[in-house]
C-alpha cells in the first residue's frame, strides 16, 4: 500500500494513520461520497489465516448490524485486488478511554456515569441482536469530539459472539478471546458460554478504572488473576477516592458478582443505577447531538437475545486496531499508608494467613489451576503484615432497591492498599481508534496533551490459539 494508491474505482489512499504487526489503517479519499474515510488492511501474512479473516469479517458484520450512533460506522468491507481484506470505516477525531485516563487520572465521576450511559446504549442494540462483545475495555471506547462536546462510540467487534445461528466461525476448544483484566469470571473459564452479562461485567471494571485509575482485579499471570477474580475480592472504590458515594460503592458490589444472575440483568439497569448513585436521584441528562451529559437512555431499550451457547468468531493475535497508537499507560497508584476497604464479591473473599485458597476451575480447564498456582505463593509471601479486622457491613443505596435483591455479600474487610505492582498484565495492549489525532496527523483538529507516566509496555489482548505476529516494530496497533 502507498499514498496515492486507488485500491478500488472508489478509494484512493491519502496517508498512513498507524500500522501494526497485524495489519495497517490508512486515511483515503471516497470519490463518490466526497469525504475522508478509514481503510483497514489486513497484513499479507496472515490473508491464508481462515480464522483470521473470519474475525475480521465479524467485526464489520458486527458493527453494520447494530446501527447505532454510538458504534463506529462500517461502510463496506471487502478484499483489493490481491486479495488483502479491508474494512472501510468512519474517520473519528478524539482519544480512546485508555488515553483520556492517562492524561488525567481517575476521571470525575460525572464523565464516568457519561461513558457507561453511551457505552451501555451501544451494547442495548447489540445485546437486542444476540451480539455479545467480549473486548470491552477503556482501548475500545473511543471519546469522539464533535463541537467540543464528549460522543462515545464503542470499537472493534472483532471477537464478538454473533448469536446461536451466526454462520461467523467458531471458538477453538481451549482458546480464550478478550483481554483478561476486563473479563468476567465466566469468560475466564469459557468464552463459548458467556451472554450479555459477561460485557456487563466488562463495562462496570472499566468504570473502576475510570474513577480508581487501576482494575479491581490484579494477577502476575491468566491463571492467578483468575483465581483473583474467583476470590471476588476487591477494594471499595470510596476507600480509593473520597469523593466516592457508598451508593457507588453498592453499586459495584453488584456488579462485580460472580454470579452473572446476581448483576443488572441489562445495560440499561446498569447504568441508569449507576447514574442514580453518582447524581443521588434519577436524573435525565438533556441530548442535543454531541452531548456531554447525555440521557442515559431516550428510548425503550431492546430485550437481549436469548443465550444458547452457538457458534461465535475465531480470536486472533493480540489486540484490535483502528488507526491511531496509544502510549503506554500505568495506573496510578493508591496511597499505600491509607487502610482499605476489601470487598469479597464471593463466599470464599481473601482472608489474611492461612486457609485454603479457592481455585477458579472448570471441569476440563486444568490449565487455570496451573497458572493459579502463582497467585497462590504470591499470596503466602505477601508483604501485608497488618491483621485483617471486620469492617461495617455494606452500605445500602436508594439507587439499587428498584432491582432484584442479591445473594448476601461477605463480610468487608479492612486491609492495606497492595503495593504497587509490575504485573505483567497491569495493562492490556492500546488499540488504536479511527481517528486523526494531533500525534499522527498534525492538520487535523488537535486534542489536550499531558505528559505520560513512564510505565512498562502492556500485553495485548491474549489468545492460546493466536498466530504470533511477525517479528519487528514496537508499534502497539494490532487487531
């Protein structure tokens, strides 16, 4: 591919926005709409891949189908005449979640409540279909700018799960497609089972991070986060950040449970609850085009398809690309001299000493006990010498009585913030978004900079069935 070059009677490549071990986005002209577009390209080497080419064509059916404005728009897909695959899609102008939370840290709780309202409005269309996302996290919300207002739109259905009669491929037994800091427990153990609820999960460990700046879950390796997740301990945001109500508190309680029929039952619960315990009432945003405090939802939100473990895409190699690279990103820190407060979402939440650890296992998925074993010695060896004393119980909120009541929670515990961490999979890989920023392409409209925290490069998105990509660059755009 070079500038200048017209790859069909209608696309005429102008520049490179960002290129990755799996393939490439460009900026082309469309002569017959008169406008600016994205093109994503598929990397020759892996055009032989069936899976591969399977998941890229999901990902453009995925997001045709749903027809939302807060999901990146498709325009067309198909394959130049070489045969490389292409996706042809809108050019946006902003940052992705991931970036804006590096440049300024944990996030006002107002803007939160603003991304899980757009965010949750996308997933309500793709949920009505049977879409299953299975990628939720800050990389693939992408905060758009359009009048100096904030739109979100949700990115890369590139692993989603196309509903039982979907002809898109299927799962190879043993693989697991997602990136795990934002994966549910359900997930962990099999993305072949997994329905709306597992992204509801997703959503709600992204609006963690959006207003802590770290994931309520950590581990050194998939099996021991695993078993993190399993354990369902966590710290209560409030202990984190001041500002933070009990009703937020409450409200991921909620939805960090491990069992999915103890959460919101739909995107739309969820974050209307969420909104009420940020605001303290129900309160509709006014929406007027861009918005930035949008209503939660101005329309009657669809009924979720019906799960029946079908078939589903194939998972490439690591992360999603779209077209401009995000930087490194380390989470901040919590002040390690102030005490915490540990929620266990589970029977079995975290206790000091010794006791039998519980192990996040399946019949048949022997492999995350092995990985779990590190968590484990990791845990024995903990630093934390403070004794672990009951808490106050859980507080209630006027935000949540509306829906079901849940199963009883632990007990919280009051414990020491951890120590900060080098984890290896503190961060997935940064996707890239369909957006000229002012990195890449100096004309276009400029967004704020900040300085970055140094921080380690993040893993990308994990796959055990995934082709390595090529060898070379250290560009962080991928599929």
């Amino acid at each position: 591919m070079q500038a200048g070059q017209q790859i069909t009677p209608t696309l005429r490549l102008q520049g490179l926005l960002g290129k990755g071990g799996m393939g490439s986005v460009w900026v082309a002209d469309h002569l017959a709409l008169g406008t600016q577009v994205a093109v994503k390209f598929m990397s020759p080497a892996y055009v032989e891949n069936a899976s591969l080419v399977q998941r890229f064509r999901t990902e453009a059916m995925a997001a045709a189908q749903i027809k939302s404005p807060h999901v990146a728009q498709v325009f067309d897909h198909g394959f130049t005449a070489d045969g490389t695959p292409y996706i042809v899609m809108e050019l946006l102008e902003g940052e992705d979640l991931k970036r804006r939370i590096r440049r300024e840290g944990p996030l006002p709780l107002k803007d939160v409540a603003l991304v899980v309202s757009q965010a949750s409005k996308a997933l309500s269309r793709a949920h009505a279909l049977g879409i299953v996302h299975r990628d939720i996290k800050p990389d693939n919300i992408f905060l758009c700018n359009i009048d100096g207002e904030t739109f979100v739109k949700l990115l890369d259905f590139g692993i989603a799960k196309m509903g039982p009669d979907s002809a898109l491929g299927a799962t190879t037994t043993g693989s697991m497609m997602g990136t795990p800091l934002y994966m549910s427990p359900e997930q962990l153990l099999s993305a072949k089972r997994v329905d709306h609820r597992s992204d509801l999960w997703s959503i709600a460990v992204v609006a963690y991070h959006a207003i802590t700046g770290r994931v309520p879950f950590h581990g050194e390796t998939v099996g021991s986060l695993g078993v993190a997740v399993h354990t369902g301990a966590f710290h209560l945001p409030s202990t984190l950040r001041p500002d933070v109500p009990p009703a937020v508190d409450a409200w991921f309680q909620r939805m960090l449970r491990r069992d999915p029929a103890e959460r919101f039952g739909t995107a739309k619960e969820m974050a209307e609850a969420l909104e009420q315990a940020i605001l303290g009432a129900p309160s509709p945003y006014a929406v007027t085009g861009g918005v930035t405090r949008g209503s939660l939802h101005t329309h009657p939100e669809p009924t979720p398809a019906p799960y029946s473990g079908g078939p589903m895409a194939a998972t490439p190699a690591p992360s999603s690309m779209h077209g401009y690279t995000s930087s490194p990103y380390s989470a901040p820190q919590s002040p390690a001299s102030a005490p915490q407060t540990l929620i266990g979402t589970s029977t079995t939440a975290a206790r000091a000493g010794g006791g039998k650890k519980p192990a996040i296992i399946a019949a048949g998925v022997a492999v995350l006990v092995l990985g779990a074993v590190g968590l484990f010695l990791a845990v024995g060896r903990s630093n934390d010498t403070t004794p672990v004393s009951a808490a106050p119980g859980e507080a209630s909120t006027s935000a949540l009585t509306a829906a079901p009541t849940p199963s009883p929670s632990p007990t919280p515990v009051v414990a020491p913030a951890p120590p900060p961490t080098t984890s290896a999979l503190a961060e997935p890989a940064a996707s890239a978004a369909t957006a000229k920023t002012a990195e890449d392409n100096p004309t276009t409209r400029k967004t704020a900079t900040a300085p970055a925290t140094t921080a380690p490069p993040p893993p990308a998105t994990t796959t055990k069935t995934a082709p390595k990509p090529p060898k070379g660059g250290k560009d962080n755009i991928g599929f």
